[in-house]
C-alpha cells in the first residue's frame, strides 16, 4: 500500500511538470509572436491594420506639408523616365515597389535613405472626380491626366482640400486644363504606380508643399490641405478601372469633336511672400588691413577672415522675400461621376502671369546691405564642412561661406546649393537681392574671401539634414 502511494506521488509530479513546461512554452511562444508581430506592424504601415493601430497608439504622424528647401531628397522623373523605371517591372517588383513607395511616404519619408520619385512634365486634364470617405484619400478632388510628351502614362494627382474648396476645386481642374509640373516649383510624390490591362501606365501622385493654386482662366486661389487621416484599406490607385475607362471615353471624345486645343488653360502655383524679422547687420568701422590672409582659430583649425569693408562705401538696401508656406488639402473617388465640364460655367479672368493680385501682393521686406568685393565687414570665412558644425544659435559674430558648388535647384531669389565635395546632407539655401538673378539648375558657383555668402542661420532636421542659409552680400 505504501508503495502504491508513493508511486501516485510521483506520477503526479510528473503530470505537474509536464504541466508547466507547455505553460512555460506557450508563454515563450506567445512572447515571440508578440515581438515578432510589433516588428511587423511597425515595419509595415502601409497595412491598414498595422497603420490603424498605429494612428491610436500615436505611434505615427499624418502626412505633413514640406516646405521646398526642406522637402526630402529626391529624382525628378519625367513621363519617358517613369515608363522605363515602373513599366517594365514584373508584377512582383512593382508591388513591393510600391509597398515601399507608400510606406515612406505614410512615414513622412523620416526612415528612408532612398531618393523620392518626383513626378514632372505636362500633363492635359482628362477628367475629375471628388473623394470621399471610401477612397484611400477622404477629402478634396483627384484629376485624371494624360501625359502631352507620351500618351501612354497616365497621372492621378490628388489634391487634399477642405471641403469649403472642393468645388473651386471641380470648377478649375476641368477637362482639357495643363498640368505643368515643375522641378522649381512643384514636388509630386509618387506612391503607387500600376499597369493597366492595355498597357498603359496609371500613376498615382500627391504634392508635398500642399500649395496654392489657380488657373490662367478661374478666379480665386484654391489652397491644399495636408489629409488629417487616412482610409488605407481602401488601397490604390484611387480610381478603378471603370472611372479610368469612362473618363478617357469623354476626353476622347472631345478630342474628336473640337480637335486639340491651340490654347490650353494652365493650373498655376502661387508663391506669396512675407516679411522676415531680422536685424540689419551693423557695419564697425575698422582700420583697414593689408591683403595679407588674416587668420584666427575655430575648433583648433586656422580659419581665414573674410577681408573688411571700406566704411567709405555705399551700401545698397536691397529686398528680401520669403515663400509662405502654403495650405494643403484631400483627394479622390473612385466611382465618382467624372465632372460634365459643359456644366461648368466659363470665368472670365485676367491671366494670373499678369499684375500680382492683392491676395499676393509683397509685404515691406527686411533688408541686407550689398557689398563691393573684398569690402564688406570683418568676419569669419568658413567652408562647407565647418559651417554645418555650427550651432544653430547665433553667437553674435558676422561668419562668411566660402567654396565651390553645384546649384541642385533655382527659383525666384532663392537657389539650393551642394558642396562639391560629396557633403550629401548637407545644403547651402542662398538667398539673392531682388535685382540679382540666381544661378540657373546644374551651374557652378565658386566663392573665396572676396565674394562669400554671408551666413544667416543653420538648422538640422530629425533626418541628419543640415540647412545652411546663407545670402548675398557682394556685386558680381
């Protein structure tokens, strides 16, 4: 008897730890998964799981608008370019292509090394359709284009808008209207390309500046938004094949009817200006020095002092005006009737090319003194590579930029500038008087201690991004 009970005893330890060892396994098993499923989700928002349950975690941000100098690093692709990139992809390339299109762009583009697909070219309006909750964009309009340079691309470019501006949207996105998207000007993300049944190439872009626009035959300024959410379920493109088919049957149409236009309407970008505070750099009055190169110590390195100004000299006020940061808007539907544009009544409108509007009009500018060469005053001549280590801070002393550069990007007053020495993070922002132009896209600008850009403010952004702003200061 007692050997029986012994017996028991330890068949039921035996059961016991039997017992716990599955718990214990199901409890490593249990762990694994939920390390491995967080990976997943945080690696994958482009899920509409994942990207859901990270919007009510606030684990990631809604798209944000980009200002152009801080707009992420990327290629400009024209239409011909984008059918030799995407048009050729087997269709498992291109899906994961595109999975990786939309996750940055769902990212803000803060996790990625990679170059932006910009979308450039014209483009001729085909047609145009509202979003709505069951699209992948819930607010603002999609316009279905056409590429003028090859027939066979196709561009659904969103324009996120608050509802008040939706139908200004409609009223000016109407058939037949250009879309002139520009390097200077416009940065259209790419973040879905597909090949249609017939061959074609339907792409699908959104504007990161989120801008405002008007035509060259509308009235008014209709402003994007950036979307507030999301319905990633609803996938892209955001317009089915039936919307694509019936709205390039009505431009075809057209076409037949009334023959190619001689004169399109033009969809414009409006840059508006405002003032800048800043103070105007007080001249010292100094002796004179000799040409000898005058040095002083910065982290231990000699650096050269730029040469001081002849306080006999006059100096120039010039002008300085800044791009305001647009509003950003909403998109598409997909089973939206594409707009009647017979339904649309004709504006009469002056061109938007002509006198600046008043909603436009310049504010009064800060001004900036402009020098002879060699003339302006005494300060520190830094190169590329030791002004992206200064402090964001102003410490109060007048620093100069010296060095060769490549202009990566030109427009009104403002030019971007590369260090020719591989300093791929970081950029030079130079600012030009209002009477001077900068130099065009793909030039050389070389600067020493006669002509140095003045340094104005340097700021570094989450991605390791360095901005060096900097303007002009001496006659050519």
């Amino acid at each position: 008897m007692i050997k029986q009970r012994v017996n028991r005893h330890r068949g039921g330890n035996q059961d016991n730890l039997f017992g716990w060892t599955i718990f214990l396994l199901l409890l490593a098993l249990v762990a694994g998964l939920s390390w491995v499923g967080s990976f997943y989700i945080f690696g994958h928002p482009e899920k509409a799981f994942s990207y859901g349950l990270l919007r009510t975690l606030g684990k990631i941000d809604a798209p944000k608008r980009f200002e152009l100098t801080k707009a992420p690093r990327g290629q400009f692709l024209d239409a011909n370019k984008l059918v030799e990139r995407y048009g050729k992809m087997p269709p498992r390339e291109l899906e994961a292509e595109n999975a990786s299109l939309l996750r940055n762009y769902l990212r803000n583009y803060l996790r990625t090394k990679e170059l932006v697909p910009y979308v450039i070219g014209n483009f001729n309006v085909m047609g145009t359709f509202r979003l709505g909750p069951n699209n992948f964009f819930p607010d603002g309009v999609v316009a279905l284009a056409q590429s003028t340079e090859n027939p066979s691309v196709l561009l659904e470019l969103i324009f996120p808008s608050a509802e008040a501006d939706v139908g200004q949207l409609e009223r000016m996105l109407r058939m037949g209207l250009d879309l002139q998207l520009a390097r200077t000007l416009d940065l259209s993300a790419l973040i879905n390309a597909r090949i249609m049944p017939d061959g074609r190439l339907n792409l699908t872009a959104v504007p990161l500046l989120y801008g405002s626009y008007t035509s060259t035959d509308a009235t008014g300024i209709l402003n994007l938004e950036p979307p507030a959410d999301l319905n990633i379920s609803a996938g892209l493109p955001v317009l089915n094949q039936a919307a694509v088919d019936e709205a390039d049957k009505r431009y075809t149409a057209q076409r037949e009817r009334d023959g190619p236009p001689v004169h399109s309407p033009a969809l414009m970008r409006v840059q508006r200006t405002e003032a800048i505070a800043e103070s105007t750099i007080p001249v010292a009055r100094a002796e004179p020095v000799t040409r000898e190169a005058v040095t002083t110590q910065m982290d231990g390195r000699p650096v050269a002092r730029a040469i001081p100004v002849n306080t006999d000299e006059s100096a120039i006020p010039v002008a300085r005006a800044e791009p305001v940061n647009p509003a950003e808007s909403a998109i598409p539907v997909a089973r939206a009737e594409p707009v009647d544009p017979g339904a649309v009544p004709a504006a009469a409108l002056q061109p938007f090319a002509a006198p600046t509007p008043a909603a436009v009009t310049t504010p009064p500018a800060a001004q900036w003194t402009v020098y002879e060469p060699g003339r302006m005053p005494r300060g520190r001549l830094l190169d590329i590579d030791t002004a992206r280590d200064l402090p964001a801070e102003s410490t109060g002393e007048v620093q100069y930029l010296a060095g060769d550069f490549q202009v990566s990007a030109s427009g009104q007053n403002r030019a971007v500038l590369r260090g020719s020495g591989g300093q791929q993070n970081v950029r030079v922002i130079v600012d030009f008087p209002g009477n001077a132009a900068p130099p065009a896209e793909g030039e050389t600008v070389q600067r020493n201690a006669q002509r140095p850009f003045q340094i104005t403010n340097v700021e570094r952004g989450p991605d390791g991004q360095v901005n060096v702003y900097v303007r002009e200061i001496t006659r050519p």
